[in-house]
C-alpha cells in the first residue's frame, strides 16, 4: 500500500489561498476517483477538491475555517502501489505541459511604481501566548498596527462568545490614536499662542461600537459577505465615481420578445429573457467606443481586446456573484441566451468555477429584476463602468410624427452607467449609455432568431 498526498489545486493566477469550509469525508471513509474530499472557499468562489485516486483517507491536515495555501498538503489517502505509479506518471506529464503553456508572452502592461521611502518593518506579534480565537484579518491588522497580544487580550469583544471582530479591533486603534494625540503638547502649550486646530474640528469622528440590546439578534457575516464588502469599499475608496441616466423607449424590444418568446423555448430548450439583449447592445456599444473597455494600472491605461461581460447574479442566501460571458461579442444572440442561462443557474447552485468569475472588462447589473426603476452601481474594480437596467414600465410620451406630436403609452426603461471619472470623462460616459440606449430603441421587431 502507499501514501496519496492530496494536494489543495491552483485554482487561477490571483488565487494563492483558500479556507476549508467542509469535509465531504472522514477518516477511514472510503473514497473513489473524482469523489469530493472537502469544500473550500477562496475570495472568488466556493468548490470542491475531488479526488483524483481510489483509496481510504487516512488523516486531515487542516480543520474546518482553516487557511491553506496552495500546494499543502490537505489530506493523506491510502492507495495501491500500482496506482500511485500510474498516477506519478500523468501528474508528470501535466506538469511538463503546463510549462510549455507558461512561456507564451503576457499581454498586460506592468506598472513601475515610484521608489518610496523605506518603511521600518512593524514588530511581529506572537499570537501563541494567547488562549483567544483570534481571525486571520485581525491578526493582520494588529500586526500592521503594532498592537501587542496583551492589548488584544483587553479588548471586550461584540462577536459571537465575546470574539474580537475586526471593526473592535479598528475602533481600540482608533481611541487609542485620539488618546495619544491627546497626551502630546499643542502648539498653544510650548509657545502660550492660542491656535486654532482646524484638523481636529474636521476630522471625522470613528463610529462607535454599537452594543446591542438584549432583545437584538446578532448575526455574523458570512464570507462572501465579507468579501464583498470589503470589495466595495476598495472600490469607492479608489475610483472617482460619476453616474450618467438614459431614459430609452424600448417598446419594439417588448414587442419582439413577446412574439419570439414561446417559439424559441420550443426550438431551443431555452427562455429568451431581456440580458441577452442588454449583453448584445453593451457590446456593440463598446466596440464603437473601446475606451471603457480599460482598465487602470497606477497611471497607466490598459485597453482590453476582449470584451468579457460580467453580469451580476443575486443569489438565494441573499449575497452576491458576477459570473463573466469571455467574448461576449462573439456570440449571437442564441449563444448568448444560452450563456447567460447557464451561468445565472449554476451561479444559484454554487457550481461556479474559479475562472468563469474571473476576467471580466465590464459589468451589467439588471436591476429592474426587483421592481427598481434606476440605480448607482458600485464599479467592479479593476474596470472602469458598471452598467443598471431598471424595470421596463408603461409611460405616456411624446411621439413626433408626420401629423404632429402625439402622447402615446410606451414602453421606457431608464439605464444608469457608473463610471471611473479618473479616466472616464463625463462627455464618453454619457455618449457610451446613450449609444447603448439607442441600440435597444432601433430593435427590429421583425427580427429572426
């Protein structure tokens, strides 16, 4: 008998880390090829490591909410000599292809950062004095912040059996900084000058630790949560955001797709819905104008060759996820129904890969799916816009006709484009939403497909 290390995957380029979620099996349990061992987390999406040999697992290496690199080792599975060999022999084999395939030239321009001052290296604390559960993003900010064991041991948590979460951790930095500024001589103490402290009077003040009632529920954000807060909060404090409004009568849209709907279910197994649309007319939008398919590295402008669309997907616990159509603007509009079905269902069963959340050059979010008329998206960082489709309602307008001006019943749909006032100037953010626009209102009713 031999000794199978079941390694944790390279699960893309940006991932390098993931967290054991759930162990699938036990010790002593029997596992057959492509049975799924555990299920790991990382911050792009949840999956499964399955196995790649026949055998018994014989011990775990990480504990659920434990973090593994990849690479570790995650699990030790007992097998038969014969078949490890075979296995050595594939792995080698893929090892020596993916070589190959590492060799061919990257695209992306690299950013040359300006030389800095040399920063001192913060003392590293030990945290292995400490009886208390401390996360991994509080242990990396008290070390970024000089906090010692002892200090974090004083810290009354609000986290589930007292634990110390990350925003007790921010506010004890933040009393703690007030504190010291406090203790420091002012100006008006060494010279006997009155001076006036404009920073102080301005500065905002840190939010308070809210404590709650008793009759309050405390519930603790999941990971994903987590995630994505912190992603929107990178993105607003990165991007200089501007929102532009289109208002577009897609009453031929409707049309259409009230004719088609039932006959291409029939022939293609598949609901037509509006995305599809929405995708096709962001595409063409922006093949005429490719400079908000960017995105910003420094003060260095990359210009992305493919147009890879993310459409972001509600899920039913309430989260969020931006699956991505790569080269949407090669798809007519079947393939593109078929691609937006398929993400958007896999996306609601957890059955997303790593790399179908990956690469996208810009994002539409369809907001009219929940009765909302228009909205300001928050940018997906790196891009550069984020486009909102709001619900398509009856509305009187104004039409010009050859006998005048009329009042009919229409149908209108506002969109709402986000975009990077950085390097998107309102003058080709407007343009770009009202170009899309214009897309959806020339739709040809009589159009086949």
């Amino acid at each position: 008998m031999a000794i199978y290390e079941l390694l944790l995957p390279k699960m893309g380029e940006s991932v390098a880390e993931a967290t054991v979620i759930k162990w699938n099996k036990q010790v002593g349990d029997r596992v057959d090829v492509e049975d799924s061992v555990l299920e790991i987390a990382t911050d792009k999406v949840d999956s499964e490591v399955p196995s790649p040999v026949q055998g018994t697992l014989v011990k775990q290496l990480f504990e659920e909410n434990q973090v593994a690199q990849v690479g570790d080792v995650v699990a030790l599975i007992e097998t038969a000599d014969e078949q490890q060999k075979q296995l050595a022999v594939a792995e080698e084999a893929s090892e020596d292809l993916a070589e190959n395939s590492e060799q061919s030239p990257v695209e992306d321009i690299p950013y040359v950062p300006q030389k800095e001052e040399a920063q001192e290296k913060p003392v590293k604390t030990s945290f292995n004095s400490s009886e208390r559960f401390y996360s991994p993003l509080v242990k990396s900010i008290a070390q970024e912040e000089g906090i010692s064991i002892s200090e974090l041991d004083e810290i009354n948590g609000s986290g589930t059996d007292g634990r110390v979460t990350k925003d007790d951790l921010l506010a004890y930095i933040s009393n703690k900084k007030q504190k010291d500024f406090a203790g420091t001589a002012t100006p008006e103490q060494e010279t006997g000058a009155p001076v006036v402290n404009t920073a102080t009077e301005t500065a905002p003040k840190p939010a308070p630790v809210e404590v709650p009632a008793l009759k309050d529920e405390i519930v603790e954000m999941d990971r994903m949560r987590k995630m994505i807060s912190e992603h929107m909060i990178h993105s607003k404090e990165v991007a200089a955001h501007v929102t532009s409004f289109v208002e577009a009568d897609v009453t031929n849209l409707v049309l259409w797709r009230d004719k088609v709907k039932a006959s291409f279910e029939k022939r293609e197994g598949e609901k037509i819905t509006f995305t599809p649309v929405f995708v096709e007319a962001v595409t063409k939008a922006i093949k005429d104008m490719p400079m908000i398919n960017i995105s910003l590295n420094g003060h260095q402008i990359i210009k992305k060759k493919d147009i890879n669309i993310g459409m972001a997907a509600a899920l039913p616990n309430g989260n969020l996820i931006v699956p991505v159509i790569k080269n949407a603007d090669q798809l007519n509009l079947v393939g593109l129904t078929k691609a937006v079905n398929d993400l958007a269902k896999r996306a609601r069963e957890n059955r997303l890969q790593p790399e179908e959340i990956k690469g996208g050059t810009f994002t539409l979010t369809n907001i009219g799916g929940f009765g909302n008329i228009m909205g300001t998206p928050i940018i997906n960082q790196p891009q550069v816009a984020i486009l909102a489709v709001g619900a398509i309602k009856k509305k009187p307008a104004v039409l010009e006709t050859a006998y005048g001006d009329v009042i009919a019943i229409r149908h209108m749909m506002y969109l709402s484009l986000s975009y990077d006032h950085r390097i998107v100037d309102g003058a080709l953010g407007g343009m770009f939403v009202k170009r899309v626009a214009d897309y959806l209102e020339a739709w040809d009713v009589n159009r086949e497909i």
